[in-house]
C-alpha cells in the first residue's frame, strides 16, 4: 500500500476535490516553516538527552525489561509528557523545560487551528532490545478529534490497522501525519477508524509530537444526520449521541484497546 501524500498548495487550485480525498495522510507545503520544524526536532531531541533518558533507563533497570522472555502487554516502550494549550494552559508548571522550548512547543500546537480543547504530547521511543515483546506504544484510537502529528524523520515506527494488516507509515522530512480520532468516527458513523501502534525498533530514538484538537469538554457528539439517514438505509449501526467528557472518562478506563465497540448499541 502507498501511504497517501497531500500538497496543501493544492487545495486553492483545480485539484482541491481529490487532494480533499486523501484525508488520513501526510501533508507537505502546509505553511509550517521548515527551520521551525528543525528548531522544534532538535530541541525535542536535546531535552530527552538532557532531562529524560536516563530516567527512562533507570525505569527499565527497575522492571527488568532488559532481559524479559515473554511478552509485556501492559507497558509502553515510550519516554513522553503532556502540554495543555486550551483551554487553560500548563505549559509554565511542566518541569524540565527551558524558556525557548517552552515558547516553541507552545507555537507548534497553536500553529494551526485555535480550538476549546488543544494540547499535546511529546514522545520519544528509544532503541529497545526486545522489540519483538514490547510495542513502542500499543494498538489504539485516540479519544479526540483531529490529530496533526509531526515525526521523526529518520526513524520509522508508526503503523496503522488497513484491512486486517498494519501497514507502515513512512518517516518523511517535514511532513505533517494527520489522523482522525474516536469523535470523527462516530460523526461520520464508522465511515473513517483509525487503529494505529508504534513499534519499538533496536537501533536509533524516534520522536514523536502529536496536537491533538478536541471538542469542548460539553460538546454533543454525534453521526452526522445526512450519514445517519444514508446509513439507515441500509441497516447500517448508528452510533448514540454522548458528551464528550463522558467519553474522555471511558476512554481513559479502558486504555489500549478501542472505545467506540463499548457505544454502539
């Protein structure tokens, strides 16, 4: 499978209708300076060196993760942290990070959309001797809305579920990865799911930032009605209407696996 490549450039010319669908993709020419996302990358890179690998190493001496023979299905291969943009900001409070990192992690989140719910999370997957019993980060969905995420470049990783099959997302310089959570899926009826994992690989630490843009935390979610009519049809299932906050609160009880089954009637 070739993995989908979008030219944002496009999108004000007489291509606009396909370049629109090729959603679940990679974007380039998105408007994003190269030299920022350079600053970002290294910066990224400089604090798990400086403030973050070392704990990592000390948490898998601790849970012997060195030597294990069987596989782990309760822990994640990843070094990470959270930054809250919107609604209230914690950026400020979050130890470890110097003045000009915070400033620019703090512009690659709102760089692209101001919404009610923004924040983002911050990942490093370093090598790891058992990549065959312990995933860089277990199959899921994400909770939200629309996930824009930019990665490294040099080490791969990233997979997502097409068909029964994971399917490789290549490294690719520059380029913005777009996924679509739980809340799109239910807007759009199951039409668009996006399972996805990280696999740990043995040689180099690959870096992750994904903005995740949610709804309000009082936001209704549900399918969109001409899709319901459609799928109705059909005798397609139809998903209920929920807050999104009651959803956040069953996502976070059943963690790696995906949510959306536990709602459709």
């Amino acid at each position: 499978m070739e993995f989908p490549v979008i030219n944002l450039e496009k999108l004000n010319g007489e291509e606009r209708a396909a370049t629109m669908a090729k959603i679940k993709c990679d974007l380039l020419d998105h408007g994003i300076e190269p030299e920022f996302l350079d600053t970002v990358e290294r910066m990224t890179k400089g604090h798990y060196r400086k403030c973050m690998e070392q704990r990592f190493k000390e948490m898998v001496a601790g849970k012997g993760l060195e030597n294990v023979q069987t596989e782990i299905k309760d822990l994640d291969w990843e070094s990470t942290f959270y930054l809250r943009h919107l609604p209230e900001s914690n950026i400020a409070q979050v130890p470890d990070l110097d003045d000009e990192y915070r400033e620019r992690v703090s512009q690659e989140g709102l760089l692209w959309v101001k919404g009610s719910n923004l924040w983002t999370k911050v990942s490093n997957y370093p090598p790891c001797p058992k990549p065959d019993l312990i995933k860089g980060l277990r199959a899921h969905t994400d909770a939200g809305g629309i996930i824009l995420l930019f990665q490294d470049d040099k080490v791969s990783g990233l997979q997502l579920l097409k068909d029964g099959q994971w399917i490789d997302v290549p490294p690719m310089r520059h380029s913005i990865v777009i996924n679509l959570g739980d809340q799109l899926e239910v807007i759009t009826n199951g039409k668009y799911e996006v399972e996805h994992r990280v696999v740990a690989q043995t040689d180099g630490t690959r870096m992750s930032i994904a903005s995740f843009y949610n709804p309000g935390s009082d936001a209704l979610i549900y399918p969109a009605p001409a899709l319901v009519e459609k799928e109705a049809e059909q005798k397609k299932l139809v998903y209920p209407k929920f807050v999104f906050e009651d959803y956040m609160k069953l996502y976070a009880g059943l963690k790696s696996r995906p949510r959306n089954q536990d709602l459709k009637p």
